[in-house]
C-alpha cells in the first residue's frame, strides 16, 4: 500500500558522529541500530522490530557548515509538482527534486517561516 499524500513517512537523523548518537538513542529510547549498505554511512534505527527511522553520516562538501539535524519526510504524490507549489505559495527550494534509486523522489523545501522538511514520492 502506498503512503497517503501529505503524510509523514519517515525520520532520519544526520550527524557527524554516528556511533555517539546510536548509544544515546539506544540509552534513552532503547532503540537498536542496524546499518544499511556497504559503505557505512546509513543506518536504520529499531524499535524492538519496527523500523523507526535512519541515521546519516554527515560527510563531504555538500554538509560544510551544516548542524546535525533531523529531517522528516512527507509523502507526496509528485515531488516536482509539490516543490512547485512551495515556491509558488512563498516556500523556498533548498534541494531540487532529484532521484535516490530504489527508493525514489526527494525534494527538501523551507514554508515561509523557514522550518525545513523534505518531500517524498516513494519508489513503486
């Protein structure tokens, strides 16, 4: 079943210092961590069997002079469509709508405030 549009879908924590944060999560929300990939960088965090959201490294240029954070994920039925609609509606585009394969279309955008989240269609 496909995620409903304009509902939260997913949590992910980016950090420069993974191994510190999953023994604070795994100490104060008993979560467990399981890496993804064979590089390291990804890791998705357990609740008991339950998967409650990721953890990033944060490494390379791209994350100079960015806090670690946590980001949520809405689903949307068309990413391009909906960063459209931000920046029409006084929204601002922080990352163009690109491809992550095998799990599908971001796009991270700021409302009007400034408060950062990302949109998402998910991959069939």
């Amino acid at each position: 079943m496909a995620p409903l549009h304009g509902t939260f879908l997913w949590n992910e924590l980016a950090t420069t210092d993974p191994a510190v944060c999953e023994t604070f999560f795994r100490e104060v929300l008993g979560w467990t961590a399981r890496p993804v990939g064979d590089d390291g960088r990804y890791t998705v965090w357990l609740a008991g069997e339950h998967e409650a959201g990721g953890m990033l490294k944060m490494e390379g240029p791209a994350w100079e002079g960015v806090a670690p954070h946590w980001m949520s994920y809405i689903a949307v039925d068309d990413v391009d469509t909906a960063a459209a609609r931000a920046a029409e509606h006084g929204g601002e585009i922080k990352a163009a709508p690109f491809d992550v394969p095998g799990l599908g279309r971001i796009c991270v955008i700021a409302d009007p405030t400034g408060a950062v989240v990302a949109l998402m269609t998910p991959a069939a």
